[in-house]
C-alpha cells in the first residue's frame, strides 16, 4: 500500500497531492474487505487438532479429579451396614486408570478434531462456490 503524501486544500481540509494515490489509499476509518474463498483442509484439519488436543486435556484433568472424590455405591451401602470404615473411596483399579484419562480422552479428542476439521473444511470449500466465501473485515 503506498502512503499519499497530503497538502492543504480547500477549507483547511488535507487532499492527496496525486490524484491517482486516491484509489491505492484507503483512509483509517475504513476497513478493508476480504473474502475467504477456499480453506486448505489440511491446515483447518491441524488447528482443529490442536484446538481439540488442548480442550481434551482439560476435560482429562477434571475427569481424573472427579474420580479422585467418587465414592463408591456399593460402599455406601456396607457404610451403613458398618462393614466397611467410611474413610473408602472408590480406586478404580489402580493409578493406570487415573493415567488413562489424561492420555486416551485428549488422543481420542485429538483424532475427532482432525476427521470433523478436515470435514468441515471440505465442506466449506464446496459450499463457498454458493455463497462466494465469508467476507473479513481487516
């Protein structure tokens, strides 16, 4: 973009030196507009990756928490009956369990987001033919 270079016209108003800088000179209080025509499915595919990869490890972190409190039904009913001391909390077999759930729900997350992202980006560039893209404002 070429910057014009300003004199004082008129009225004290500033006007282009050159007339033909008018067309390549957009003023700071207009925006600019672009449109998306096509996305390339594997760079929409990979954010989505990422995106979902992250999301995945949080909701990981707070179902490894929730089983850390969940108490066991059975165990409730044994509390009552005064079989079991009522400091037993549910051990889902071990730490492997627990190790799991920050490992397989962001991969599983990760996978989703990778097949839905690439979908979606497929899709967009069909339908953008119809619609002639999604006008961005920069």
């Amino acid at each position: 973009m070429i910057f014009p270079s300003f004199k004082k016209g008129k009225r004290g108003k500033m006007q282009p030196q050159n007339p033909q800088q008018i067309k390549q000179f957009n003023p700071p209080n207009q925006l600019e507009e672009v449109r998306i025509k096509r996305l390339g499915v594997l760079s929409v595919a990979l954010t989505c990756t990422l995106l979902n990869l992250i999301i995945g490890f949080i909701v990981g972190v707070i179902t490894l928490i929730s089983f850390l409190f969940m108490v066991n039904p059975l165990t409730i009913q044994d509390r009552v009956l005064g079989l079991v001391p009522a400091s037993s909390l549910i051990l889902l077999e071990g730490t492997g369990t627990y190790l799991t759930t920050l490992i397989i729900i962001p991969l599983i997350s990760a996978i989703l987001g990778f097949i839905f992202g690439a979908i979606l980006a497929v899709f967009y560039n069909l339908f953008s033919k119809l619609t002639k893209g999604i006008k961005l404002y920069a």
